[in-house]
C-alpha cells in the first residue's frame, strides 16, 4: 500500500526530480508532487511524497526528516489527510464581516 508523506522546509530552487532521487535512496518513490504557486509557478518549499510501502516511508522519514539540504533542514512526516473546505456557495469561504466582533452590529 503506497504511504504519503509531508516533505516541508525545502530549498525554493528544489526539483521534482531532486526530490526523486532523494527519496529513492529509501525505497521505492510512486511519485513525487512539488506544490508550486499557481500565479509565479515558484515553488511553496514543500511537496509530497508517495513511497511503494509503509517500511519505505518509515525508512525515508527516519533518514531524511532533519537532514540538510542547502542551509534548510528538511521535515519529512506522513502527510495528513486533506480537509474538506467549504465553497462559497455554502458559506465556507468567507466569514461575515463582523463575525469578529462577536456577531454584533454597530
């Protein structure tokens, strides 16, 4: 069963493919996801890893979490599963505007 795992703090200039080989040294990589910013395609210094089984991912996170890549030290852990987030239609997207205030207007 692949693992997912949570690969934060890297270095801004970091590739898909670094990160690849990287992780390869622990296992067996399904793939390899690099959160980029949607508007600049500049790279949000973390990404996601799937490794081919739990002792791959184990291996990866006791060897890679704290290591040094560049002047950063890497965080490797198991990626939580993503949250739901309301749409606008629902009002999950935004708040009233006085809902700090507790509710009340002025």
């Amino acid at each position: 069963m692949d693992v997912k795992l949570y690969v934060g703090n890297l270095p801004f200039d970091t590739t898909e493919e670094t990160i690849r080989e990287l992780f390869a040294a622990s296992g067996t990589v399904v793939s390899v996801a690099l959160i980029k910013d949607r508007d600049t395609g500049q790279s949000k210094g973390f990404a996601f890893v799937e490794m081919g089984s739990q002792k791959d991912a184990q291996t990866a996170m006791s060897t890679l979490n704290g290591r040094m890549i560049g002047d950063r030290q890497l965080k490797v852990n198991l990626a939580k599963p993503r949250e739901e987030r309301g749409s606008f239609r629902d009002g999950g997207g935004f708040r009233d505007r006085d809902s700090h205030r507790g509710g009340r207007r002025r």
